[in-house]
C-alpha cells in the first residue's frame, strides 16, 4: 500500500507493508503522482515497510532518476532495520540520500 502527501514544495510517498512484483506498479504509479507535483523534494518514507524485493528496488531506483532528470532532491526515509539493510546490500544508499525522519535533512 502506497500513500501520497504534499506539504508546501515536498511530497512525502509512504510505504506500508511489502513491496514486490504484486504491487510494484502502485509504487511506480504514486512515484509519478508525486512527480507531477513538481515539488522540490520527494521523500520515500519506509518506516511501515517491513521487506522489499528487487522489484520494489527498481521502483525507488526509477523514481530517483526521474527526480534527479526533473532537479528533483529525492530521500528516502526511517527505513525499517530489515529493509535497511536491504537497502546496503543493494548498494542503492551509495546513491540514494537516506534520513531518519521525512522532515530532517539527509545523514
């Protein structure tokens, strides 16, 4: 399950639950919603999200090349301890901004 919120020039998009091939397509479609809001920030929250697959990988990563093509900053945000470390294996947090809150600047 995916959420979408505006507040002023950033959207949050927040993640609940798993993210995998089933739903991916909900990840992707709330990363264009966002992006058509031509904000100055998105942040990806995924302090509710408790795994992610490769699938899941490719959407964050798709939505970070938008960003980064729009001037877009992109974070992602609070990632729970297993997908965390996910996230490190992937070697996506090499590229990819990371807080621990959507509101903080990046670590």
């Amino acid at each position: 399950m995916t959420s979408v919120q505006q507040e002023a020039d950033k959207v949050t998009v927040s993640l609940h639950g798993e993210v995998d091939v089933l739903n991916v397509d909900q990840v992707r479609s709330a990363l264009v919603t966002a992006l058509d809001h031509k904000p100055r920030t998105i942040v990806v929250d995924l302090c509710a999200l408790t795994f992610i697959d490769s699938t899941g990988l490719g959407a964050i990563v798709f939505g970070f090349q938008r960003c980064r093509d729009a001037g877009i900053t992109f974070r992602l945000s609070s990632p729970t301890r297993g997908v965390r470390q996910i996230l490190v294996l992937s070697g996506l947090l090499e590229v990819v901004e990371l807080t621990e809150d959507p509101g903080d600047r990046p670590l």
